[in-house]
C-alpha cells in the first residue's frame, strides 16, 4: 500500500477531503453488498436542484455475475489495474425533470447534480478505509446499452472502488504516478467579481 504524503492547503481545508486521492494500485478484495450500498447512500444526501435527484448509480460488486460485463467496458488502461478492484458503479443523471403532473422539461443541472452525488460517496467511502478512482475512459456506447440506459439519461463515469493494494501489482510506468496529485493554486480557479480577461496568465 502507497503511503500518501499528506497534501496541504493555504487555508484550513478539512482532512477528509484533502486525505481523498485516486489511487490505481487495488488488491483484489471482495466488498458486502451493504458496505457498498452504504456508500451509495451517502450520495443520495448530496443537494440537488428542485430536490430532483437525477442521479443514478449501476453497480457490479467482484465476484458476482456482472463483473466481467462491468469490467470489460473499460478502455484497455483502465482495465489493466481495475480488474483487482473490488467494486464498480457507473453513474449516470436523468437529463429531464418533471412529474405526473407536467411534461417533462430539461434538467439543466443533471450533471452538476451527480457529480455533487459521486463526491459524497467517495468521500464516505474514503472515511470508511476504501479507496476510489473516478474514470471517464470507457466504451460509453457499449456501456449504455449493457446498462439498458433510458435515452433520457446521460452516462457520466465509473468510479472504481477497492482496498489500496501496493504498487507492485501496476505496470512500471504507472509506479511513479502512484501519489496524490496536486491542485491548480487558487487563485486560477476562484475570482472575484467577474471571470478574467486572461485566466491563464500569471498570478501574484
């Protein structure tokens, strides 16, 4: 297992969510279906506009009959240091809102609202000792069809989850990635009053 120098921040950020990082390295552990469930929960808490909830997330847990199915959607890098992961949900929104009651309309926030969903499990999942590694790398048409996805929703990612493993079982050249990543300074991602005229120029 990776031991993770801790990250710091410029202003007092709570460990939990600067102790939460993607790792690649798994070992292949299976996971309770209420321990995984449980995670889940935690991003049916997140906020959402109108109280929609438009998240969805489609889970396959190791060892059962949908894991290879799961599995074999990812893109081959991926696959590689997935397959010793323990769990794997894909998460998708409804991209429309509406009730018995009106026509359905667009949903304008569906995917800022998973994404609020997907943080929260992560960081429960986190809390708990598990690990995950959110991906955008997989055949996404082969995906929706073998989820038997609604055309009214869009599919977003796969968050992997498992138990850290160490980084003997990645291939050489993903050893050195193997650490938490750093983060854009602030000051890039946060202005006041109005977005800059050159964002990316130097900042002091």
């Amino acid at each position: 297992m990776t031991e993770a120098p801790q990250r710091q921040s410029d202003t007092p950020v709570e460990r939990l969510i600067l102790d939460r990082w993607s790792p690649r390295a798994f070992m292949p552990a299976p996971i309770a279906r209420e321990e995984l469930l449980a995670f889940l929960d935690a991003g049916r808490w997140a906020p959402s506009a109108y109280n929609a909830q438009p998240w969805r997330f489609i889970h396959a847990r190791r060892g059962t009959a949908d894991w290879e199915r799961f599995l074999s959607w990812l893109i081959p890098f991926n696959h590689g240091w997935a397959q010793n992961a323990s769990a794997i949900v894909y998460v998708a929104s409804h991209t429309v809102t509406g009730s018995e009651k009106a026509e359905p309309v667009p949903a304008p926030t569906h995917a800022f609202d998973a994404g609020a969903a997907a943080v929260l499990v992560q960081l429960q999942l986190s809390k708990a000792g598990w690990a995950a590694h959110p991906v955008s790398g997989f055949d996404h048409d082969l995906a929706r069809a073998g989820l038997e996805l609604p055309e009214d929703y869009a599919l977003h990612a796969a968050i992997i989850i498992g138990r850290q493993g160490g980084v003997e079982s990645l291939p050489e050249y993903l050893r050195g990635r193997e650490v938490p990543s750093t983060r854009r300074p602030l000051a890039e991602v946060a202005f006041e009053g109005r977005f800059p005229a050159n964002p990316d120029a130097d900042v002091t």
